[in-house]
C-alpha cells in the first residue's frame, strides 16, 4: 500500500481502529453505507464488547436492514456478537436529544415537553439547521463519554469502564459530513456563550479526539471513489482524524492477470469455450459459449476498472479495507459474514 509523504496517515487499519472510540461512518448515497456501519458494529463488538450503533438521518435505515419495526429515539440492545459481545442501536432523533439535554443538565424535561409540543424546536431547527446538528453530536458525543453508573448524567460523572467500548455512528453522506461534524463553526451564528455554545464545545471535543475516527464506505466506481478522495480532503482539512477507506461490493477476482488484461483486450477464446461446453455435454454448445464469452469480457472490463480505481483509493494513503458484492443485497443473515471480514482486516478494538 502506498502512503502520502505530505501529509499525516494511520498506517496499517489496526491504527485505524484500535484505540478509537467514535466511529464514524460516511460514503456518498447507494454506496452500502449503513450496512457497512452495522457490520463494523458487529465486528468492533466481537469477543465481549459492547457497541451502540446510532444513525442521525431518520430513514430507519438499521431497523430495515434488520428487518425490525422503526427503531425507538432510545438505546435498544438489537444484535449479538461472536464471543459474548453486542450491539445496541438508536435513531438519534433532535426532540428527543433535547429532552434529554434539559433533563440532563437543568431538570427541564417538563418544559422541554412544552417546547416540542408547541412545535418549537421543529421551528428552531428549520431556521437554524445547525442547531439540529448540535442535539445530535451532543447526544452522540454524551454516549461516548458515559461511564458505568453515569448513564444519563453530564460529563464526568459516574466510575469506572465506559459503558460502550465503541460508538458507531451511521453519519451523514459524504457532501454533507463536513458541516455535521464541524457543529463549532455551524452553531457560531447561534451563539458565542451560552448553552448551546457549551454542547457544541464539548461535542467538538470528542470529535476532535485522537480516539475518534472517520472512515469513508465507498463503492469501485467513479463517482464514489471521486467523492471519496475528495470527502477525505476536506476531513483532513479540517483537523479530523481519517480511518480507513472500506471499499463494499467488490466483485471476485477470476482470471489471472494475464488473462484478465487479454480478455478485456480481445475478449475470450470462444471456439476454446465451444469445445469446453462441449466436453461437459451440454445441448447447443456453441448458442451458449457466444453469450458466455460477451459475459466474460464484460467481467474483465469491469474487474480492471475495480483494480484501477481500488489503486487510485490506496494513493490516498488510508488504509484499504474491502467487502465482497452480495448477490441478493445484504439481509440481517449476512451481516455476520460482512463483520467476519472486516475483523480478519483488521477491524478490531
């Protein structure tokens, strides 16, 4: 794998993952993202840990995957892991965290209450959008921080372990996760003092963390890996902290590179396939080997623009993780598999 001389890098994805404790997952829209974030839930839960999965969007996108009812605005405990470990999930929802903001902090839940019903923070959110961002990183960044016997408490309060070894967060998509996650400069035009002021310090705190990471789901296809290198960029100008690249639906590597390079040249031998059906006895022969050699080609076109752009995502210096396309989507059973191979990669606490 190369890695950028002008610029900082992770190493290996050990570097990428162990350590860190706010996982956030971005990739341009139709990329698998929440699939790949469930999946890495799995995976950082494996052998005992105990994982909160969140997602901040309000497509119930985890509870379809999971083929549940619509998730709860509160931690629910919804997937075992290999080794006694489990993921809990929640649909972070902006009335909710408020709710919970109030309560936390001031013993307001009564009048955060009042406030929603009346249909204030729908108001609030609409005419300052950054405000929205900043319920939610707050909420995300409170179950970071939260130590067992200080659950729903503010910072610093309760002992010992954490209670989540690892939060995931199924985040924004890449064109917008700059703005979700820099809640400091959205909420400046709010307020420069004040409560509101405080959340966003303190979520921008966490995110600024060394123990968090940003990782970018992508798909070998132009625009996404684009947009990619582009959503890393900008991360890192930032200040933020990049994983790894987590490059889903790669299709299977059949030929050797010979073969490959010629197949996609001149395309495959079609009377050697004649001969070969023909061998194994099956009717029409040569009706069949036409379509399986404009089959064949159209593989290698495909795989060596896979190897192509899988190299252009490793000149970024990140480091490369990949999951296999599923030939039926990604139902909850194979999830397991997904996680499976994002540990053997390195995907690990």
């Amino acid at each position: 794998m190369n890695e950028r001389e002008d610029g900082p890098h992770d190493g290996g994805p050990e570097e990428a993952f162990a350590g860190a404790r706010l996982h956030i997952v971005t990739g341009k829209g139709g990329t698998g993202k929440t699939t790949v974030a469930t999946a890495l839930a799995l995976a950082l839960a494996t052998d005992g840990g105990r994982v909160l999965l969140v997602e901040v969007e309000g497509r119930q996108g985890v509870a379809s995957l999971l083929e549940s009812d619509p998730l709860p605005h509160e931690e629910r405990e919804a997937l075992s892991a290999p080794g006694g470990g489990s993921v809990s999930v929640l649909a972070a929802d902006a009335e909710a965290a408020l709710l919970e903001y109030l309560d936390l902090f001031y013993g307001m839940r009564r009048a955060g209450r009042a406030l929603t019903g009346l249909g204030a923070v729908d108001f609030a959110t609409s005419i300052a959008p950054g405000l929205r961002d900043v319920l939610l990183t707050g909420k995300i960044t409170e179950a970071v921080q939260r130590r067992e016997g200080g659950r729903r408490r503010p910072p610093g309060s309760g002992t010992g372990r954490h209670h989540y070894d690892a939060v995931v967060l199924d985040a924004p998509p890449t064109g917008r996760i700059g703005s979700f996650l820099n809640v400091h400069s959205e909420v400046a035009g709010l307020a420069t003092t004040g409560p509101v002021h405080d959340q966003a310090e303190r979520a921008m705190k966490v995110v600024r963390s060394d123990r968090t990471r940003v990782h970018f789901v992508t798909t070998p296809e132009e625009m996404p890996v684009q947009e990619t290198r582009e959503g890393i960029a900008e991360i890192e100008a930032s200040g933020l902290r990049v994983g790894a690249v987590i490059v889903n639906m790669v299709g299977p590597t059949l030929l050797d590179a010979a073969d490959l390079s010629a197949t996609a040249a001149a395309g495959p031998d079609v009377d050697a396939i004649t001969e070969g059906l023909k061998a194994a006895g099956l009717d029409d022969p040569a009706l069949l080997s036409e379509g399986l050699a404009s089959e064949l080609r159209t593989y290698a076109l495909r795989h060596l623009l896979e190897l192509r752009l899988l190299g252009e995502l490793r000149e970024t210096g990140r480091p490369l993780l990949t999951l296999p396309r599923l030939e039926s989507g990604a139902p909850r059973s194979a999830l397991s598999g997904l996680a499976r191979r994002l540990t053997e990669q390195g995907a690990r606490r």
